[in-house]
C-alpha cells in the first residue's frame, strides 16, 4: 500500500444500534459521575484541610481535580490497545466496574472523621486516581462506533459522543444538588448517587452489549508504549488532527475552568446560579450536538471543523470582552445578555470540533488499531484538560480585567487555524 493512502475501513453489514446505545450510556454516565462530584468536591475535602495553608488548600484541591484527567492521558491509549486486543466489551464492562468501585469509595471516604483527615483526602485520592482509570474508556467508546458505523457516517456516530458529553455536564451537577436535598445534604451521598448510575449501567451493558471488534483485525501485544503512540503520531493526517484536537480541548477547558469565578466577578452569582449556567452549557453542548448529526450529511467534516472553529474563536473573544466590560465601572447594559450569547457561541463551535476531529482521526486510522489510535487522540485531549484549567486559573487572577484566560485560548485557536490547511493535503 502507497504510504499516503488511507487505510481501508472494513464496513460493516449494519449500525449495531444496541451497541451505539451502550457507548451512548457509558460515556454519559462517566460525564455524569464526573459531573456529580465536580461541584462539591472542593467543600467536602475543606473540612480536612484546615491545618494548611491556604496556599496548600489549593494544592490539594487541584491535585484531586488534575488527578483524574492525568489518569486518562497515561491509560486512554493503554484501554485502547487492549480493546484492539482482546475486544471492545470487556474494556467498557471493566470501566463500568471501576466507577462503581470507586465511586463508592469516595463516598466513604467523606463520611470520616476530621480527626482521620490523611486517611480521608488519601482515600479521596485513591477515588479520583481510580475513577480516572476507568473513565479513560472513552477512546474504546469511539472505537466502538468507528467498529459499527460506515466511514459516511462515522461523524454521525461520533457525534452522539458530544451529546452524551452534553447531557452528562448538564443533568451531573443539577443531580448532585437534587441529591444532596435528597439524602438530607449527607456526604456520602453523591458517591453513592455515581456509583449506582454505574452499577446500573454496568447491569444494562451486561445484559445487552455485544462485541464489535472485527476478530480478523490483528492487534499488537505491547499495551504500555511510548513508542506505539509515537508511531500513531506519525501516521499520515493522525498527528496533525491530535495536534488540532489538543489545542481545541486546551483552549475550551480555560473557558470551563474560569466560568465559576468569571459569573462571580462579573455578575455575582451564587452558587445556585451557577448550577444553572453549567447546565446551560450542556443543554447547548446536546442541542448542537443533535444539530451537527444531519448537518454531517450536507458538509464534510473539515468544513464543519472549520466552522466551529470559528465560532469558538469568536465566542471566547466575546467571552474576554464580557470580562473586560465588567472590570470597568458603571457596567454597561445588555452585559449579561452578551455573557450568555458569546458562551453558547463558544460551546457550539466546540460541539462542532469535537465530533468532526474524532471522526476524521477514525477514518485515518488503521483498522486492527482503531482502539489505539482512538485512544492516544483522547489521552491528549485530557492533557489539554490538565493544563487548560490551570493555565485559564493563573491567567484568570493575573489581571484586574480577567480577560488573560479568553485571549491565551484565542491565541490558542489561531494557531490551529494555521493548522487546517494541511488536512486537505497527504502527509
């Protein structure tokens, strides 16, 4: 085979739908589980951190946050080449597992005692590394749909992982306020909430999930490689489209890290509207995503990258003007209502990219390593999630006006502008 031309996608004799709908589910429960915890962590670990500094509070806390996405840049590949290996099913059932493991193991963990405070933040520790482990499947979800979808509609599948994502950021953080009501604001209960998701998830996968992997397809041994992920790199369009994707996800993850203090600053918000606004968000993120799947069918998908591409540009620079705006004095009318417009524009654009990037990177990817593959483009799409909100964090109070984050993720999207050319020639 010529060196530039792109592998041959066998294609299979049907949509598995079951099997669509089982990665639909896994993906939203991880997003959910992630989503449930996400906005109280911070507070639940403060009771055992009142011995530092506040300096090391910080520490601490974003230890526990960066922790999980660590977990998934070293083993979304690692899932990925096993699931080549020994097959889709028992990779997903295993991550269902493991949520509903330690999921449950972090809501224990805050249900101790102040005076066990090192055995608590070290088994919440333990949780996060743990749930982060078995949340790095998504790359096997991918696979997953690249196994049961044609190379004309594998956009369409990849986008059911946007919405998953969508609706998991939305419905996550209205469950755990809801939850914590529920369980009389015990502790232990949004652990309790994630695990059992999974362990239903878990029972559903059981039940109806099949394998998808094409057995005549043949994997490689190595599961833990550099050099592998290296040589997935180079494959002709796949570095350039990780590169892409990278940058997106480290551009966007500013904007999520900073949206907190950013509605505070700028509008003063609790923390009650703020459940709302990250709902918003992920009732844009499921609205775009359902809109991107029969616009697929009209635009190819380096059109549609482009397109939301720019939309992501615009709206984190409208994003940055909010918060300029709001740093002067008096504030100018109509300001919230820019907020909100430039954050949708934002997180459309991202559902845009999202979908288009996994599906191209699919399509240049070689058959028998579809899981690999899949999996190094998400192991740097969490890098981007480790180093955007700690990058958007620092940028955020290097200024009076917080404008840093928006235009550093601007500056960011410029760059792989430069970057689109090059997918319309061969490596």
């Amino acid at each position: 085979m010529n060196p530039t031309e792109l592998p041959a996608t066998p294609t299979p004799a049907k949509t598995n739908a079951a099997a669509l709908g089982i990665v639909w589910l896994v993906v939203f429960i991880d997003l959910l589980g992630f989503g449930i915890v996400l906005p109280v962590m911070p507070r639940q670990a403060g009771p055992y951190l009142t011995n530092l500094s506040v300096e090391a509070k910080g520490v601490v806390i974003g230890i526990l946050f960066s922790v999980f996405s660590l977990m998934q840049f070293v083993f979304s590949p690692v899932w990925g080449r096993i699931s080549d290996r020994i097959g889709r099913r028992p990779v997903l059932l295993i991550s269902l597992g493991g949520s509903v493991v330690f999921y449950a193991l972090y809501g224990f963990a805050v249900t101790l005692p102040a005076e066990s405070a090192g055995l608590a933040i070290g088994l919440m520790l333990a949780a996060r590394i743990g749930a982060g482990i078995a949340g790095a499947s998504v790359g096997t979800a991918a696979a997953v749909i690249a196994d049961c979808t044609t190379p004309e509609k594998r956009a369409k599948g990849m986008a059911l992982i946007g919405i998953a994502f969508g609706m998991g950021f939305t419905v996550g953080p209205l469950i755990a306020y809801f939850g914590l009501a529920l369980f009389d604001q015990a502790p232990w209960g949004v652990g309790a909430l994630a695990s059992g998701l999974s362990f239903l998830a878990l029972l559903l996968a059981l039940a109806v999930f099949k394998e998808t992997r094409n057995p005549a397809n043949k994997a490689g041994k190595e599961f833990f490689s550099v050099a592998k992920s290296m040589e997935v790199l180079r494959m002709p369009m796949v570095g350039t489209l990780v590169l892409i994707y990278f940058l997106a996800i480290f551009a966007f993850a500013q904007f999520e890290a900073t949206l907190a203090v950013l509605t505070e600053a700028a509008f003063q918000m609790s923390n009650e509207d703020n459940f709302l606004v990250f709902a918003t968000v992920g009732a844009v993120l499921t609205f775009a995503g359902g809109s991107y799947r029969p616009m697929v069918k009209k635009h190819s998908e380096q059109k549609l990258l482009r397109f939301g591409v720019f939309c992501m540009i615009l709206g984190l620079a409208g994003l940055g003007a909010v918060a300029f705006a709001a740093a002067q004095e008096p504030q100018p009318g109509g300001l919230r209502a820019g907020f909100y417009i430039a954050m949708a524009i934002s997180v459309i654009g991202f559902a845009f990219v999202n979908p288009s990037v996994s599906a191209m990177v699919s399509k240049n990817a070689d058959p028998s390593r579809q899981g690999e593959v899949m999996g190094v483009n998400q192991a740097f799409a969490s890098l981007g999630r480790i180093l955007g909100p700690f990058l958007g964090s620092v940028l955020f109070q290097a200024g009076f006006s917080h404008t840093l984050p928006y235009l550093s993720a601007v500056g960011l999207l410029v760059i792989v502008l430069t970057l689109l050319p090059r997918l319309k020639k061969p490596a």
